[in-house]
C-alpha cells in the first residue's frame, strides 16, 4: 500500500495541494514569457518563444503558457514548459533511429545573455537546428477521439480516410492512420484535410516522408506507451527541412500538449477517457459562460495546480522523471 505523507500538525493525510506547493517552491520555475535582451525574437507562440540565434540555429523556450480551444489562458501553469521541454527531448532521444530531429544537442546556457539566470531557461529551453516548416500538422492516429470522431459521425470517413461503419467514440482503428490538417494562423482553429490535398500542398515525394515517419513515430511511441501501461490515442508531428531538402522533425514530440494519453486501466469505449491533455482545464471552462474568445477567464488555484501535477505525471510515467 502506498505510505501517506502525514501532516506533522494534524497527523492526517496531507493534500496533494500542499504537496505541489512545497514541490514548486523546491523545484519549477514559472515563466510566463521569456525576456532575453540582445537576442533575436522571432516568434511568440502559443507556448514557445523563438529566438534566431544564427542563419542555422533557434533556441526556443518553452513558457508555462497554457492555450485552449486556441486561446492562451492568463494564468501560467507552473513548471509546464519544462515539464513539456524534458517529455520532448526523451522522445527525440528515442525516436532518432526512425527520423533525425531538430536538436543540436548544443548547452543552453552557453548562448543566454549575461545577467540571464540560466535555472530558469535550462530545462525548458532547446537549441534547435532552424528548418523550413513544412506547412502542414502530421496527425497520427490509432483511435476516434476529438475532431476525428466528430468528422466519422459526420461523413463516415476521416481525411479522405473510409472507415467501417459502427464504431464508437474512443473505439480503436483497423489500424493507425495519418490524418494531417492545416496549420491555421493565430486564432485560427486547424482543419483536418485529406492526403490528396497534402501532395497539392508539398508535393507528393515529401508528402510521402512525412506520412511513413508520422506513423513509424506513432506505431514505436504506442508500442513503448503500452508497456507502461498508456494509450496514446493520437499525436500531432511538425517536420521541417534543411537547405538540402531532408526531412527532420521538429518543434515538439509526444507531449500532452500534442498528443492524447488515456492510462489504459480507465479506457473504456464510448465515452472520452480521462487524459493527461488539457481536458482538465477545457472540462472547466465548458462550466463557465465564455464565447471563448480572448481574453480567457482566470483559472482557479485548485485547476492550476491539478494541471501542473497531471504534467509532472505526465512527464513521470512517460520518461520515468521526476524534475528535481
Ligand atoms: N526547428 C525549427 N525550425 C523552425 N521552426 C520551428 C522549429 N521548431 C519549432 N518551430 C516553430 O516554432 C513555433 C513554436 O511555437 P508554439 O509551439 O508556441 O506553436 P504555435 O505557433 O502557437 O502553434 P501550435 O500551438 O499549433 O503549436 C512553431 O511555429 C513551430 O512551427
Ligand atoms: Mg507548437
């Protein structure tokens, strides 16, 4: 059985809640947005910063920005961007024998401005190789959740994609499929398309590449996911390319932010299992009288500190870390 920590005071169990805040004042840093003079920004996402380093090189820092239904909430989630930053890098790690990545393997702290604290930028920050975004989200998925099922019950068929009939929400596909969308622009929300309509967009030779690596990366992920005892549902790939055309993949891998992971003993079909993503946070919101526009609503204390410890969980049973 599992030991309770045991409040010294009371002798009852202590609340998670005071658990995460002792874990916050040890460890996580909280970074809304990064500031680093003297270096090039280029892009603020929803989640990352981008600076230009060079014609080759970005360092791109992940915030504990937090976005729903494509809108960024004002509350940070504590830890969040390094939480997703360490996830990322171990996927990279694990996947390199299916697809080169962006990382350069190169020390943060060597390229920060002096003055800068480089605790707050490490974990959270990557030096990556600058590419030329392939314009389109690379999809994978191996069950019918989110805008998959809705489009299934709509048309039958997903992405151009026929499927058999009858089957349920959060049920498992014949097999994994590859269901790109657009990448909208800001405030925009993606739309899923079909691979014909990919080859229009890059051509049919890359269209091709990144279909077979955004399912060799998913079918290795899922695999590597089950032992543990984890679904990966779906998962969303960004790939780019170098001056000579190769094909690398890019921005982030296999987090909760991109992807869906249902621990296994709670899937059930029929219903959307409860998940390491941003449910937690959308279920919330979905309480509130919001057109979900900006600006979003403030979130309470208790739903920020679930999330950032959903994270860590995340991040624990994923990596197998726990960020000290
Ligand atoms: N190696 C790379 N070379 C060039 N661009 C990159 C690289 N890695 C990531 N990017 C880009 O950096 C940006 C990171 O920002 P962020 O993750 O916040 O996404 P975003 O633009 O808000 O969109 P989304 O929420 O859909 O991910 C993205 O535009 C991504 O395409
Ligand atoms: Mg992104």
């Amino acid at each position: 059985m599992a030991r309770l920590l045991l409040n010294p005071f009371t002798d009852r169990p202590l609340q998670l809640r005071f658990l995460l805040c002792f874990r916050d004042l040890a460890v996580s840093t909280v970074l809304s947005q990064s500031n680093l003079p003297g270096l090039k920004l280029i892009h603020r996402g929803k989640v990352r910063d981008v600076y230009a380093l060079n014609a080759d090189e970005l360092l791109i820092v992940a915030s504990d920005r937090l976005s729903a239904f494509d809108v960024v909430l004002p509350d940070p989630i504590p830890g969040k961007g390094e939480m997703l930053t360490q996830i990322s890098n171990f996927w990279f790690g694990k996947t390199a024998h299916l697809m080169p990545n962006h990382l350069t393997g190169k020390r943060v702290a060597d390229v920060l401005p002096a003055g800068i604290d480089s605790a707050i930028y490490e974990k959270r920050s990557v030096i990556a190789k600058r590419l030329t975004p392939v314009p389109v989200e690379a999809i994978a998925r191996g069950y019918l959740i989110g805008s998959g099922w809705k489009d299934y019950q709509r048309t039958g068929s997903l992405c151009g994609i026929e499927l058999p009939a009858n089957l349920r929400q959060a049920g498992k596909l014949p097999e994994p499929i590859f269901t790109p969308s657009t990448k909208a622009a800001a405030g925009q929300h993606d739309e899923n398309i079909s691979f014909k309509q990919v080859v229009a967009t890059i051509g049919g030779d890359l269209a091709e590449q990144v279909r077979a690596a955004t399912l060799a990366i998913y079918a290795f992920a899922a695999d590597y996911a089950a032992e543990r005892g984890l679904i990966i549902a779906d998962t969303k790939l960004e790939f780019g390319t170098d001056a000579d055309g190769t094909l690398f993949v890019m921005d982030e891998m296999l987090t909760p932010d991109s992807s869906r992971f249902w621990p296994a003993t709670e899937y059930r079909v029929g219903i959307s299992p409860p998940s390491y993503d941003k449910q937690f946070v959308r279920d919330y919101l979905e309480t509130l009288v919001w057109n979900k526009q900006a600006p979003a609503p403030v979130l309470p204390r208790s739903v920020i500190d679930d999330t950032a410890a959903k994270y860590a969980e995340a991040l624990k049973r994923i990596a197998g870390i726990v960020l000290d």
